[in-house]
C-alpha cells in the first residue's frame, strides 16, 4: 500500500480514472454518504493482468493498493507510468474535468468577525465590577497596601474592559456590513449580476440604500425591509456611531470629559474628589460599557429582522450557509453555498508508506 499526497492531484487521478473506467465501483461508494463528509470519497477495485489494484480517494490523498509487494522503485515508476497515461484518454479525461462543477473555496468574513465579536461582548459582560478606593487616608501600611491593590485592580480592569469596548465598537458595523453582503452574494438576481455596473452600484451603496435594494435586486425575499420598526432605528444609530468612528473624526465640545481652567500653566479642575478614581471615572464614560453591549445586541436584533424577510425556504438555505467559515462559490452560476463539512478530519495510519518517502529520484 502507498499513500500518494504529492505525486498526483486528486482531480487528475479521478478524472482519469473515470475516464478510462467508468464511474467508482469500489465497495466505499456503497457505504459513503451522498455529501461531501466522508473520509474515503470515491473508490476504484481494477485488476491489471492478475493483480488487483485499487485506488481510493480522501480528501488530499490517493491510497494505492496492489496484489503483490513493490520496491520503492516500482511505486515510483508506478506513479510516473500513469501520469504519462493521462495522455492516452486526455480528451476523455478533460471531458470528464469540465463535467465537474467548480467551486473556488472563500473565507465568510461575517464567521470570523462575528466570533471575534461575541467573544469581546462575553468578555464585557463578564468583566469585573469596578473596585472602589478606600475613603479613608491609609494612615497605616496595610491600608496603603489596600490602596495599592484597589488601584492595580482598577488599572488592569480598565486596560481590558476598554480596550474590549473600543474593538467592539469598531467591529460590530463591520460584522452587519459583512452579513448583508453575503445575502447579496447568495441572492442577488442574474440581471443584476449579470450586469457590472448595476451590481458594483448595489454592493457599494450606502447601508441604508442597500438595505433597501435588497428585495429588488434579490430573489428570496417576501417583503420589504421596514425602515419603521425600532430595530431599524437603533441599527442606524449604530451605523452613525461608526461612520463619526472609522474616520478619526474628533469633536472636542461633543465628546468632552470635563472642564479644566489654567492660571498660566496651573491646572484648576472643576470637579473635586480622588483624581485618580476621577481618571477610570472619565474613560468609563468615554467608552460606555453598557451602551456597546447594548449597541451589539441592537445589531443582532437587526440582522434577525433582515432574515425574517426571507421566503421560509430562502432564510433555511441562508442560515445554512451564514454560518459556515469557509462556503463555496460555484465559478459559472456565480451562487455561494455551502460544500465542505465544518470539522476537518486527516486520517494518518503509522505503518503505511508515502510517496514522499520513496527512495528514489523523481
């Protein structure tokens, strides 16, 4: 037995495979599922003279059995006299190739920025509470270690809590962006796919214009998105948030934390008490804990509302797809879906021998 992962491409030995003898009729295609999560996929039992030969495929991986032991020299030449035989039945075989349907694998951003996100709204919500300071003067040495602690406690509190809020913050509008765009991919209409100019328009429309191109530009939907339910308002305010955000955007007046006055160079606060407690005081107000967890779960709310919006049969195919890391997308009908199981599974057996660790020169 040998297992072939870098002499030969899975597609080409199928196709020549299929092309010189017919579909798989190894005993693996009885017993696979009809989808694409199985560990051997395809199978082929031949007899070349007496011998038996068979081949089957994994995922990346050709397993190459044969009746009688081979040097490693004979694997080698094995493999070399059948990617020479491609030629034999290479327009059969190339027949076979664009039989196929061709999917190009891509990365559904919506997944991994959703993850990202859930992740920093549990960290959030979890975070600890803040830890008051001590009200009275550390007039002994354990109350100044007290203080000592209250206030590293608070440091660290902060450096995490905030920084979670503020990618949060950014991240969440991109999560929505990224959600609507992957309705448009999957359901946007020939006409309008078909047609450059009108399809760049849609996909780089502002979110409120697309929003409402939606269900005249996509199959699958039974209404309108309603730009009067609570949910629409609160995404929107969301959406500003952004938009004043991504773009560096400083307005002192809007976003002040305090007043202070100058003598010269001598600072005059207008607000009493502990100034460093003050300090965690204004960054909980600058980054507003509650109001980005509040402004997540809106987004989510929203981005429900959309899928309600769908046929039934459209929003089950969508929630199918949504959720999948990496979805395909078909080359010719230009349609994503979903075409690979989520788990990845590589079965290694220690006592079998690779191509590449023949000994011999290619």
């Amino acid at each position: 037995m040998l297992i072939v992962r870098s002499k030969l491409k899975p597609v080409d030995i199928y196709c020549y495979l299929k092309a010189r003898f017919g579909e798989p009729n190894g005993f693996q295609n009885f017993l696979r599922r009809n989808d694409s999560d199985n560990w051997i996929h395809w199978d082929y039992s031949l007899k070349a003279s007496e011998s038996d030969v068979y081949f089957a495929g994994t995922s990346r991986e050709i397993h190459i059995i044969v009746g009688e032991p081979l040097s490693d020299q004979q694997w080698r030449d094995l493999i070399v006299g059948i990617k020479r035989d491609f030629a034999r039945v290479g327009a059969r075989k190339s027949e076979v190739l664009q039989s196929l349907e061709k999917y190009v694998v891509f990365q559904n951003k919506y997944v991994s920025i959703a993850s990202l996100c859930a992740n920093l709204h549990a960290a959030i919500v979890d975070a600890p509470a803040k830890t008051s300071f001590p009200k009275q003067s550390p007039s002994r040495k354990t109350q100044l270690k007290a203080v000592e602690r209250a206030m590293r406690s608070v440091a660290t509190r902060a450096d995490e809590l905030f920084g979670n809020c503020l990618k949060l913050q950014l991240l969440m509008p991109v999560m929505a962006e990224a959600f609507i765009n992957m309705i448009i991919l999957m359901f946007t209409r020939d006409a309008v796919r078909n047609d450059a100019a009108a399809y760049q328009a849609f996909v780089r429309a502002k979110v409120p214009d697309r929003l409402a191109m939606l269900s005249q530009n996509c199959d699958g939907f039974a209404r309108h998105i309603d730009k009067g339910t609570e949910a629409y308002a609160r995404f929107m305010r969301v959406m500003d948030k952004r938009n004043f955000a991504l773009h560096g955007n400083v307005d002192p007046i809007r976003e002040q934390i305090e007043v202070v006055y100058f003598d010269g160079r001598r600072p005059l606060f207008s607000t009493p008490g502990n100034h460093i407690a003050t300090f965690f005081e204004h960054l909980e107000a600058i980054y507003r804990p509650g109001e980005v967890v509040s402004d997540y779960e809106a987004v989510h709310a929203f981005l429900w509302e959309i899928a309600q919006c769908l046929e039934p049969r459209a929003r089950s195919f969508f929630e199918h797809v949504i959720d999948d890391a990496y979805p395909g997308f078909e080359v010719h009908m230009r349609r994503a879906t979903r075409i690979l199981p989520d788990a990845v599974v590589m079965g290694m057996l220690p006592t079998m021998m690779y191509d590449d660790d023949l000994q011999v020169e290619w």
